[in-house]
C-alpha cells in the first residue's frame, strides 16, 4: 500500500482567510495526481486532474500545483467562503496498474 | 449529467448475515471501484471490476466479494457481516483511460450489530 499525506487533517479559517493544504506522495513512477472535494452528505466530486510536472490548475477561487520530482501537490483557497467548507482528498495513481491511492483527507471549516 | 447510484443511504445490518450494496451508474464507464472509508484512514480500495465479469482484489478484500453480471453494475457483497465492517461505503466509476477521474456515488454508511 502506497503512503499518500495530507496536511493538515483539520483546519478552521475564518471567511474571508486564504489557506493552503499539502498532498505528498511518493515521487517515482507517477501518472496523476487528483483532488476531490467532498462535502457533508454528498459525493465526491473533482476539482483537478493532474499529470504533468509544474501543473497547476485553477477554478475561481482554488487553485493547485504539482511537483512530481519531489512529490508533492499544493491546493490553495483564495478568500475562503462558507459553502468550500468540505473534506479536500488527494489521490495518486502510479504509472502502471489501475489503482488510485487516496490520502486521508484535510476537513476544511470556514467560519462566517 | 453523470450519475452513481448507491441502493441505499444507511444499512444497519447483524452479525453474520449476508449484506449486497449495489452501485448503478449511468455513463458506460468500464472501471467501477468499491472503497471504504474509516475515521483516519481516508478512502481503501476493497475491489476494482474493469469489465463485466473481470475483478481485481484492492488493498482490503477479506470479508468481502464483488459482482459485476453487467455493465452499469457493481455489487459488493459481505458474505458474513461483520462488526469490524462497520463504515462508510464509496462506490465510484471511471473511463479506462486517461485522466480516469473518477466519478462517486453518495455512499452508504453500514452498521453492523
């Protein structure tokens, strides 16, 4: 079983704070690295799918980077709001095989 | 849009008994994936199907077995529930290729007595 990291496990911000989460994974034979966001009582959905070395990706207010050869990807939040109150989870997916190996996960609470 | 169905939102179930969680999804996706996810453990990989008919073990499949008799579903079986199967339930689908972003039912959360 592969170790994906996140930090931090938890975080509360007030509205209107910037933040920040950590991924690590392991730095060889990578493909993808994803982020979902998941919010109370609902699915996981994607907020960025990413492949290459430097990526970084933005929708609104988040945005993301990757650094594949040292394994790591940030996820930053701009301007925190009530509703991105949610579980943010990485998970890596290795270059041969089918598996995604998720990490456990940073619970954001943004307080109004 | 794209859709994941699971049969139910919450399951309380005995010791021993034979559970089915079914996943149904809508978007001819080949890869379906059952994970569990447990307080500090994030999201493990119980089975992976690729194809009717076609499963691959994940990381955690003692206790459990899986049935994929047609495309759009995935069913996952516990032959004898129990109490340490207790948990959240993720069932997800995904194209066979890339970026293979995977698309999540809303889980069902199983407790067994």
């Amino acid at each position: 079983i592969l170790n994906v990291e996140q930090s931090p496990q938890s975080l509360h911000v007030q509205e209107g704070d910037s933040t920040n989460f950590t991924c690590s994974f392991p730095s060889s034979n990578f493909y993808a690295l994803h982020w979902y966001r998941w919010e109370t009582a609902k699915s996981p959905e994607a907020l960025f799918v990413m492949t290459l070395n430097g990526d970084e990706k933005k929708k609104g207010r988040i945005s993301a980077t990757l650094n594949t050869k040292e394994g790591y990807s940030y996820l930053y939040i701009k301007g925190s709001q009530p509703e991105d109150s949610a579980t943010y989870l990485c998970a890596f997916k290795l270059n041969t095989g089918n598996q995604f190996y998720f990490g456990t996960g940073t619970s954001l609470t943004v307080i109004p | 849009d794209v859709k994941v169905t699971q049969s139910s939102r919450y399951l309380v179930k005995r010791t021993g008994e034979k559970v089915f969680l079914e996943c149904v999804q809508d978007m001819d996706h080949e890869n379906m994936f059952w994970y569990r996810q447990d307080p500090g453990l994030g999201l493990r990989l119980i089975y992976f199907s690729y194809d009717v008919k076609m499963k691959e073990k994940g990381d955690i499949p003692e206790g459990y077995s899986v049935s994929r008799e047609k495309k759009e579903r995935f069913s996952l079986i516990l032959e004898s529930a129990s109490t340490n199967q207790t948990s959240m339930y993720l069932c997800a689908s995904s194209l066979p290729v890339s970026p293979y972003e995977q698309y999540f039912g809303p889980g069902t959360r199983l407790t067994v007595t």
